[in-house]
C-alpha cells in the first residue's frame, strides 16, 4: 500500500497500523463479487489485477 507516502515515517505508520489491526476481525467471503460483475457487464470498466 501507500501507507508510508501518506504519512511519511515508517515507524509511525507501522505503529498506526498495529493499533488498527490489534483487535480486527477477518470477514473471509467466497463467492462472485458483485461489483467486478457489475463492472466487466458495463464494459467501460478498465480492472488491473
């Protein structure tokens, strides 16, 4: 990510992320994502992967 750019010290941005995550949950989903669907069906969608 950008991290680093936008806040400018690595330490700082390390520590910011750490206090963020400590108590994070991970939500894994399987399955279509509904917004790529949507996206590829416009067809003026340009996605990088």
């Amino acid at each position: 990510g950008q991290w680093n750019r936008i806040f400018g010290d690595n330490r700082l941005t390390s520590a910011l992320v750490d206090r963020l995550v400590h108590h994070a949950h991970i939500i894994a989903f399987t399955g279509e994502s509904y917004r790529l669907r949507n996206a590829l069906s416009s067809g003026n969608t340009k996605i990088t992967i």
